[in-house]
C-alpha cells in the first residue's frame, strides 16, 4: 500500500495561555480555507516556554475535527505551569 502526504494548510500557533501543572487546556484552530472533507490533523510540539521542563510531559490530542476547524488539547502532566506551542 502506497501512502502520500499533501500539505494543503498549516501553521505555528502558540497556545497563548499559562497551564497550570496536572490541568488540561483545549484551543480551536480555524482552516485559512473549508475542507470539502474532514481532514487529517497533524500536529509536532515546537516548544515549552518554561525553563527545565521536560517537553515529553506536555501531550497534544486532536478533537473534533471539522471541514473549518480542529481542536487541540493540551495536557500539561508536569509539576509547572507551561506555555507551550505547536506546527499543525
């Protein structure tokens, strides 16, 4: 079976808001353009701006996916309030 990748749409979008420690935080982000199809929805950490934390304790899950927009939950599993950011 042969798979391939198109990049149609993507960004940076930093999640704009401190999580505190052990909390989740949700975020929708809008599609430049609707989808004639749900899409798939990749998403690669960038960053946590929090000094000494450990990037593999901040998770991010994909929901609710649309033909205009998906949502990102942000699970924050460390001691510290984290800021982090993502390429989708």
């Amino acid at each position: 079976m042969v798979f391939s990748v198109r990049l149609v749409d993507g960004g940076y979008q930093a999640v704009g808001a401190d999580i505190p420690a052990g909390t989740a935080y949700d975020l929708t982000v809008q599609f430049t353009k609707p989808f004639t199809r749900v899409p798939v929805v990749m998403i690669t950490q960038y960053g946590v701006a929090t000094a000494g934390m450990h990037n593999t304790l901040v998770k991010f899950i994909v929901t609710d996916r649309t033909t205009t927009s998906f949502t990102v939950r942000v699970l924050n599993g460390s001691e510290v309030q984290v800021r982090p950011a993502f390429y989708w």
